[in-house]
C-alpha cells in the first residue's frame, strides 16, 4: 500500500507542478499549516459574514498565495527534498506578506490619489509584478510565465514592434500602475474569481476527499460497470467522470483513480498503451463534466457576463458525448479483443455500495442550489455545509442524535424568522447545518478533519492563485495595448473570414498554449486573444468561449506534451507519446464537438424545444458509435478499412445537427448496421490476449 502511494506522488511530482513542493519539518512546517488553515478561514470569513472591498480581498488573497508559495516551493527542484527553506525564500514570503497588506493598509489614501503613484505605491507595484512571475515560474511552470513576461514587453516597447503589432508603448509608471492599482492587472478578473468561487469550490473538493466520496466514486462504478464487457475500462470513465467534481487537476484525477482502474485493466487484458490512453482521457473530462467544471468555467461568468448555471447547462450535451464517446470506443475495444467483465469476487456487494448513496448528496445540492438561482458562491458554500452533514452520516450516532440536533436548529430558526418578518426555507436549513456541524465539532472529534480539509483546500488554491494572478498580467496588457482586438482582426484577415480556417486556427493556439500551462490560464489567454476572432464571424458568444476552454483542457492529452497522458503511461509503466495517441483517439469526440456546436448552437441547448433536444442528442449518440466503430475498427464484427472511412464520416453527419446532415448519416449507419449483420465474416472476432491473462510482462 506505501508502496504504492510512493508511486502516487512520484508521478505527481512529476507531472503536476502543484505537487512539487518541499517537505518542511519543524517550526517551519508548522507556520506554513497554521498560514494555510487561515487562508482558508480568511476566505470563508469575507465569503459569509464580513466581505471585504474588491481590492482588500484580491491583495490578501494575492498576497497569501505568494507568501505560502515560497515557503513551500523550492526556486529550484534539487532543494525540494529537503525540509529547510533558503534565506533568500523567507526574504521572498516577508516580502509578500507585505505586498498583500499593501491594499488594506493604504486603501483609503490609494483610493484618495485616484491614480497618482507615490514612489512606495512604484516600488510596491513592481516588486508585486516581480513576485507574481517567480511564484507563477515555481508554482505552475515556465510557459505561462514566460508568455507573461513577453506581453509586459510588449507593452514597454510598443514603438518598436513590427507591423500591426505597433502601438505607442506604456511607460513604466503606467505599466506599474496598471498592474497594481487598478482591476484590470494583476488584481483584475481572474484573481477575482480565484478569490470567491473558485477558492470556495476546491475546499468543496477537500471536504468531499475527507468525506470519502473520492473512494466511493470508484466502489460506484466498479459496482455498477465492473460486470460488463471490458469492466475495468467502464470503471475508469465512470468514476473519472465523478472524480471531476473533487480535482481541477487532469493530472491529479489521473493520478488517484488511475492508480485504481490501470491496473484491473491491464490485469483484465488491456493493453498498456491503450490502459493508460483511457484513464487520461477520462479524467481531462472531469473538467467538462457539469455540474462542477474546471475552475477556468468559473471564470467564464465573469468574462461573458452570464450566469453558471447557463454555462453549465450548455456544456451538458458535449460533456455527454464526450464520455459517450470514449465509452463506446472501449465497449468496441472489449469486444474486438475477447475481454468480459470482472470476476464476482472483485465486484463490491451492491447493496452496501447502495446503501451508501447519501455521499452524492452535496453533488445533488449543488445542481439543486445552481437551479434555483441561488449565486454560485454561495452555491459553494451552501455544498460544503452539505458535505459536512454527509461525513456525518457515516457515524452510527448521526443516525440517532444528529436528527434531533437539525431539525431543533431548523425549527428554532424558522420560528425566529417567521418573528422576524419573513421565513426563508435555505436560511433554515443552513442554520440547522451550522448547529449540528458545531454539536459534531465538540461531542464526535470531527475537528481535526475538518482542519484538515481547510488546510488542503487552501494548498490545492496556491497553483491557482500564481495563475490567475499571472493571467491579469496578460489581460492587464491586453487592455492597455488593444492587443486582443489587433489579433483578433489579424486572425480573421489571415483565413480570409473563413469560420472554419478561424476555428482550426484558434485550435492550435488553444492546444499550443495548453501545452504545459494549467487550463485557467490558457482559456484566460485564449478569451482575451483567439475568442474575440471568433465572435467578430458572428458566433455566440458562450460558444466561442466553451471552444477555447475545450480545447485548452483537451492540451492535457494531446502529444507531443500532454501532461494527464504522460502520468497516465507513469502508472500503467506504457510509452508516454503512445499512450497521448490512444487517449487523443479516444477523446475524439472533444476534437469534433467544439467545431459542431459553435457552427450550430442546439448542442448548447440555445433556442432548442425537448423534442429537437431529445433528436440531437439521439443522434449525436449514433455519431459518435459510428464514429468509434470506424475508429475501433469493430462493431458487431470487424468493420473492413473501406467500411471505416464512411462510419466515421457518417457519424460526423449524425452529431452535427441539421435535417440534411442527419439524412446523410442515418442513411450511413442503416446500411453500415445492415452490412454488420448481413455480411457473414467474423462475426465473433478472435481475442488478442486470453480475458485473464496480465499483461505485465
């Protein structure tokens, strides 16, 4: 078991820059835990009782972040191993408890300057624009930081950029300024979502990993998958796709369920390659799986203008068919090569996995909260309170003290806002919650889980905090200069106003700049730069943006660098580049979808009545079976290579939703179904490797 969690954080070492942090000891250890527990207690403070102004809050939270990052990132990776900190790292930390409290100091005679720098606000806004790119540099990884550092330079020396690109340079005091002292750098719209939703939603994550969801995602799917053709396979996807809700991290999701599901598939029969391919592509899903989306979904509100629950919503019927998509291919995958289902031994006894459904309760509340129009900060909130009642549930007392505890607290507290003048059902019931989480605290011992799960959540925020504080450097840049707009304009000119030459385009920049760099910085990126080329054709624009954030998370598993492919292939022991092409070919569905619902904006259920819906999505699913046969090269027997070419494109056909396109494919897959049955040739296929031989060797 050690053994194998060593392997578990060798790998994230290695993949995941939020994972490679130094292992402090001593007093050391202990000042970063209690900074990492007040980080979190800070944020749900100003979430809850006491908000704080705009600027406050984003300047602590920067602040925090920096602070923490290096005292537990060491400059270089040879100084991670060991449990002391340079002198020059404590400098660096001082330094930013200091840039962090800048705002909250002086906010009242920074307010009353109005934009007037003195020199302390010069050398304070600089060195935070300095501290943000080392911490970025440790935190998250050279490419987004060198990509911040050449937009500060092209602000500087505007006069001197070629072409379309020149502008009239920003002097270094306006440069500094606009980092700093206003929200549109650094303390801009990023940092603003990382400091209220996003924040609250990775302690709803650290909270459902103490709960133990985490591991009841995977008794789930193997109980409800396992017995199935190619079980293991199923496992993955299923509980993949629930271990979305928990991590924002492909590498990460990879790296906790994968360590489960790889092995039962190469024990099955599975090859290497294709083993990890499926694990990768599952868990880069997990961030387009509603109800909880990657954090960079977060910061689509803020950049659209629109609500969550309209972005998630849009988001279903793609998210759909992605895992549909990867489904099938493996059901296909099973069947060419004999593989059935696990053994009865290996399947947990159902009724007790059943029994323990409650644990998808906060995952429910969430979608229920989302629904009713409640914010989604306080949708975050409202989910962590939920998770916390759940953990409780497990106990035997809950089930006979802790229903008392609640329904006194809610009646209590209906009965004193009925008094009050009004009567609020979520009120009541958040009352309640908060009684009996405080009964648990002292009578049950759940304190230090809970303390736990804050410190967790806060060290889960660090990656994030560098990134989107990173990110405001490129959007700070973007404002001052234009530069969104000019490249915007030049794209367009560059495929002559052709969608479809634009949207290959914008793919490759979103790809590119995926490579390497988390997806909350390259959608940041790619929204300021490569969606505005795409709207300028007319395209909606919730579509424009679900595109690059699509593309930006599918970088994790597209070679040459795809980070959630390469971990995958560390736990399955499989050729890396390999494995990227097993998990790109089976995450196929995220390379087409994209293009089909910005063309046609049904699949984002825009403007679509429940019967197209239900039509669209009947299919679209026929797409893509059609499409994973072809790609497979298995249906109901082997499908022949001249039989492959016409299914993929039929499928094509079916997802894209207009009447002719769907004549074409059902058409298609009529007579390719027909062919399947009428034609007599292998209709069982051989095996390739025995159902229970291990593929170790």
């Amino acid at each position: 078991m050690s053994e194998s969690v060593d392997k578990q954080k060798e790998i994230m070492e290695k993949y995941d820059p939020d994972s490679q942090v130094r292992q402090l000891t001593g007093w050391l250890a202990k000042v970063a835990f209690i900074l990492l527990l007040a980080f979190s207690v800070f944020q749900l403070i100003t979430s809850t009782v006491y908000p704080l102004p705009a600027q406050i809050l984003r300047s602590v939270h920067v602040g925090f972040g920096l602070t923490l990052i290096f005292l537990l990132f060491p400059a270089t990776k040879k100084n991670r191993s060991k449990g002391k900190i340079t002198w020059y790292d404590l400098v660096l930390s001082v330094l930013s408890i200091g840039v962090g409290l800048y705002w909250p100091v002086f906010y009242d005679q920074i307010v009353m300057r109005a934009g007037d720098m003195t020199q302390l606000d010069f050398i304070v806004g600089g060195l935070a624009v300095v501290l943000v790119l080392e911490a970025t540099r440790r935190a998250v990884g050279l490419p987004i930081t060198i990509i911040a550092v050449l937009f500060l330079v092209y602000a500087y020396w505007g006069r001197q950029m070629p072409g379309f690109l020149i502008h009239r340079g920003v002097d270094l005091d306006t440069l500094v300024q606009a980092m700093f002292f206003t929200t549109e750098g650094i303390l801009g719209t990023p940092i603003a979502v990382s400091s209220t939703f996003i924040f609250l939603f990775l302690l709803f994550g650290s909270f459902l990993v103490k709960t133990g969801v985490g591991q009841y995602f995977n008794d789930l799917a193997v109980a409800l998958a396992g017995k199935r053709t190619g079980g293991p396979a199923k496992v993955a996807i299923f509980s993949s796709a629930l271990q979305g809700t928990i991590s924002g991290s492909s590498v990460a999701n990879v790296v906790t369920s994968g360590s489960f599901t790889i092995p039962m598939m190469k024990r099955l029969g599975y090859r290497r390659e294709f083993a990890g391919g499926v694990e990768a592509a599952a868990s880069t899903g997990g961030q387009l799986m509603p109800p909880i989306m990657g954090a960079a979904a977060f910061l689509m509100i803020e950049f659209i203008g629109i609500d969550y629950w309209t972005i998630a919503k849009a988001a279903t019927i793609p998210a759909i068919l992605y895992f549909t998509g990867i489904w099938i291919m493996t059901h296909f995958e099973a069947k060419r090569t004999g593989l059935s289902g696990l053994d009865d031994e290996d399947i947990p006894d159902k009724k007790e996995v059943f029994k323990k459904l409650y644990l998808l309760l906060p995952i429910l509340a969430i979608v229920l909260f989302l629904a009713s129009g409640v914010s989604v900060m306080r949708s975050a909130l409202y989910g962590i309170f939920t998770v916390i009642l759940v953990g409780l549930l497990r106990e035997e007392k809950f089930r006979k003290i802790y229903p008392v505890v609640f329904g006194a607290g809610f009646i209590a507290h209906a009965i004193y806002s009925v008094s009050a003048g009004g009567f609020s059902l979520v009120s009541s019931l958040v009352a309640a919650t908060l009684v009996t989480i405080v009964v648990s605290l002292f009578f049950d011992g759940n304190f230090a889980d809970m303390i736990d799960a804050l410190v967790d959540g806060a060290r889960t925020a660090l990656g994030v905090v560098a990134a989107t504080a990173a990110a405001g450097i490129i959007v700070g840049v973007v404002t001052k200069t234009g530069l969104g707009l000019k490249l915007a304009n030049s794209l367009v000119s560059i495929a002559d106003g052709q969608v479809l030459i634009t949207l290959f385009f914008t793919m490759l920049a979103a790809i590119v700049l995926g490579m390497g760099s988390p997806t909350t910085a390259n959608y940041v990126i790619t929204s300021t730069i490569a969606a505005p080329a795409i709207i300028l054709l007319g395209i909606e624009d919730l579509a424009a943006h679900l595109f690059v954030f699509y593309f930006g998370i599918i970088a994790d598993i597209t070679p040459p660098v795809a980070l959630a492919a390469f971990a995958a292939s560390g736990v399955a022991s499989s050729e890396p580049i390999r494995t990227g092409v097993n998990a790109a070919k089976l995450a196929i569905a995220a390379f087409i979808i994209p293009y089909m619902f910005v063309l046609e904006n049904q699949l984002l259920m825009i403007d679509t009545s429940p019967l197209e819906l239900t039509w669209i999505l009947f299919t679209a699913v026929s797409g893509m079976i059609a499409i994973g046969a072809g790609l497979i090269g298995y249906w109901f027997r082997k499908v022949e290579w001249y039989e492959r070419i016409p299914a993929f494109l039929g499928g094509l056909s079916l997802i894209y939703p207009s009447t002719l396109s769907d004549i074409i494919g059902i058409s298609v897959f009529v007579i390719l179904l027909a062919l399947q049955f009428l034609v007599k040739r292998d209709m069982i296929g051989k095996p390739v490797v025995n159902n229970r031989q291990s593929s170790e060797a």
